[in-house]
C-alpha cells in the first residue's frame, strides 16, 4: 500500500541529481515532457529507483501512485509488465546485437501485417520522431517532390521544425501543433516553406494548400485523432485530397495507437492510409518502432539511404512481439478507466464548485481550469498530490496496470484538495500557496 501523506524536500537525493544534471545536461532531461519543471519546479521527482505496474520509487525511497503518464505514454500494460519483462531478460541472455539479423523482426512485421491488411511492407526503427522523419523521406522519395502538409505534433526533426523557419508567409507556424514561439535553431533556413500546417477538422485549409501546391506536396501528415472525434466526413475527404494531389497519406499512430484500438485507430474510423507509423506503446517501454504501408510507397526507401545500427538489436521486436501478442488477449482497460476517473472527478469539481476542464479522449484525459490562473492550479494540484503519494499532473494515462481502486485512491485525495483549490480560487492566492514556482506550459497539440 502506498502511504497516505508524503512530505517533499527539497534537499533529497532525488532532487540533489536533478540540480547536478542541469550542470551537465543541457535542458536537465533528454525529452521535455520528463522535465520536472513541467509538473511542479522543485517538487516533482526527476528520477526513479524502481517502477512495477503503476507504482515508482524515487532515489529517497518515496513510493508514487503514477496518475500521469506511464512514461510519457510508452507503458500502456504498465512498468516491467511481468511477459514482456520475461521475453527482454531471455532476449538479453540470449544475445541481444550480432552482426547477423534478429531473426523475430521477420515475425514482427508478419504480425503487424495480419493486424493491418491493407499494409504489404514494414521498417522499423526505434523512437517515434526518427520513425517519423523516414516516413517522410519515404513519401518524397516515392513522389519527388518536396514539400509536408501537417497538422498537429510530429517529433523535433529538420522536417517538422521547418514550419518555423522565418519567411514572408510563415511566422511561428506551430502555434497550436507544438510550443508557441518554439524557435527552429539549428534547422536550416533554406527549408522555409517545406513544412506547411493544417487545423484537425478545418478541411478547407487542407485543401488550400492542395489547391496552391499540390504539384509538389509529398506527404500529408497527421494523427487520426488526438483531443477529439473527427468531425463526419473529414478524414474521408483527407484521402480524397491526398488522391488528387499524388501525396503520400501518412497516419501517426505513436500515441493513439493500441491504446484507443487494437491496431491502431485507424482501423476504427475504417482508413486505409499510405503509411502508418508505431511507437511509445508497441513495445511497453523498450525502444521500438514501426512504419507500415503500401508496398509501392514503401518500396521507395530503396532508392534513399535510411539505415541504423540500432535499429537491427533484437530487444525491440521481441518486447514489440510479447506486448502485441498479450494486448491480442486481453481487453484493455483503459478507455473504462479513463472513464471512471473522469467521472469522479468531474463530480468533485462540481461538489467544490472548480471549474475543472476535462479533454481528450477517457485514454488520453487533459486535466485543466477555466481559470486565468490554470497553470497555477494545476501546479497546486500536483503538489498536493505528491503529498499523498500520488504523481498527476495536466494528464492522464491510463494503463492495463491502473484499477478501479486506483482510481478510487487518487479521487479520494482530488476530494480533499479540491476544497483548497476552491479557496485558492475564492481568494486568489493559489500563487502564494506554492511559493510562486508555477509549471512551465506543454505541449499543444489537436482540437
């Protein structure tokens, strides 16, 4: 059982190698989403002894109730999931790089390809944004030509950030698909006007960019879904403007895929895209990635250079392999426990009178306020929470891991701090409440 109150320092092992690591590490973290600053500055654990199911242990010994992420959305079965943790530990005995080839990634696209019919031809690699980038060089590779159409976030590439390189038409083009005001240092400037931005339901936007450089546009990029539905008719007329134009449709599934359907989401809303592109949760926390398609687009990567060392170890497919095997078995939670806890919350917040926000899909819950001082709040919750032992933030996750007494534990701590966070709001001082150390602002993505 997790203990009922937890009280933070800050002189802790934990928070002692965070303050070390910003000497030494630019930016502190490898992936902004794991910033501590992203949840509550000086109070959130950065880092971890031990994490099984749904529960970590921090340097200090303090141990969580994760309610956030589950590792940025890569565990869905939960930390160490007990089969695929047997398959990796075998993997590893066994030998897990040669400079022959892992045999199990034949398997693994057999397998990938039984899920998707409408596929012929798979690539891996092993992160979500690299993925991202080959899908792209595929696409212009098999058309010749230059230019991306996207919408929504894709990874930090030169593909992608090349929306924000400065030229007369585009200024700070990513507002409302990543950070605003990210700047593209580092991209080359001569790639300005290759990365062109669409709105998630806003068809007439896309069908601009098709109207005014159709002729040269290799890809159109985008998540099936993300916040929301799509609206009737959309994705639909998505393909029919891919069609027209010669451009490759490429599906992002790193986030939505599994966890929403069994395969992806796509195969929900009944799409066949050009490609399809998997990660974070194909592999439950080991480093994989997959990108399915057409055998006469994919084919194209022939004629282009994509190729890595890594992307041939054997631990990948084999975790890839034992996750998709044991979500063939199982039905996962989490869309009901997304549920279940919206549901809870959302009386709490009417029982306090909060103006609590809720988005997203159950699996993919965005917790906020409709308040001039959300990110305040938020932090506030957050604190109050890590005095519970319990990790939340702006999100939730839901895994296989996570049950209804979970969440049970985690709405019984909301209903206490929910009565503070009226008072804060009553009397507007939920900045003084946590010390005037407000968490930075994340990512934004899709309607």
């Amino acid at each position: 059982m997790l203990p009922n109150k937890i009280k933070t320092h800050m002189n802790t092992k934990t928070q002692d190698l965070y303050r070390r690591a910003k000497e030494l590490i630019p930016g502190g973290t490898q992936l902004l989403s794991k910033r501590p600053e992203m949840f509550a500055p000086e109070r959130w654990p950065a880092y971890y002894r031990q994490a099984n199911g749904c529960e970590v242990v921090d340097l200090d010994g303090r141990r969580y109730l994760d309610m956030s992420f589950m590792g940025i959305g890569a565990c869905l079965l939960g930390y160490s999931d007990p089969d695929v943790t047997d398959a990796v530990v075998r993997c590893v005995q066994s030998g897990s790089m040669c400079t022959l080839n892992a045999p199990e990634e034949v398997e693994l696209a057999e397998l990938l390809l039984q899920i998707h019919p409408w596929a012929e031809n798979v690539r891996y690699t092993r992160t979500g944004g690299e993925a991202m980038a080959a899908a792209v060089r595929v696409a212009r590779a098999h058309t010749g030509r230059d230019l991306v159409a996207f919408c929504g976030y894709h990874g930090w590439h030169d593909w992608y950030l090349a929306a924000n390189c400065k030229s007369e038409e585009n200024k700070d083009q990513l507002q409302g698909h990543l950070l605003p005001g990210l700047e593209p240092c580092g991209v080359p400037t001569q790639l300005a006007g290759t990365a062109l931005p669409f709105s998630y339901n806003k068809i007439e936007e896309l069908a601009e960019i098709v109207s005014r450089h159709g002729n040269n546009l290799a890809a159109i990029v985008m998540e099936p879904t993300r916040h929301s539905h799509p609206a009737p008719g959309f994705l639909e007329e998505v393909r029919q403007l891919a069609d027209k134009s010669g451009a490759v449709w490429i599906i992002d599934e790193i986030t939505t895929g599994w966890r929403l359907h069994f395969g992806g989401v796509h195969l929900q809303y009944g799409l066949e895209p050009d490609i399809a592109v998997f990660a974070k949760s194909i592999s439950n926390g080991h480093p994989m990635a997959a990108i399915i398609g057409r055998a006469k687009v994919m084919q194209a990567a022939q004629e282009s250079f994509i190729s890595s060392t890594y992307w041939t170890e054997r631990v990948g497919p084999v975790a890839a392999l034992a996750t998709l095997r044991k979500m063939q078995t199982i039905d996962l939670p989490a869309q009901k426990v997304g549920n279940q806890l919206r549901e809870g919350l959302a009386e709490i917040a009417q029982k306090y009178q909060v103006p609590l926000t809720l988005s997203g899909h159950p699996a993919l819950t965005s917790i906020g306020f409709d308040h001039p001082e959300t990110l305040a709040l938020q932090t506030l919750l957050t604190h109050r929470m890590l005095d519970r032992g319990i990790l939340a933030g702006g999100s939730f996750y839901a895994s296989l891991a996570h049950t209804e007494q979970h969440v049970q534990q985690y709405l019984a701590a909301a209903d206490d701090i929910f009565g503070e966070l009226a008072q804060a709001i009553n009397e507007g001082d939920a900045m003084k409440r946590i010390d005037g150390h407000v968490r930075h602002s994340g990512f934004a993505r899709l309607a």
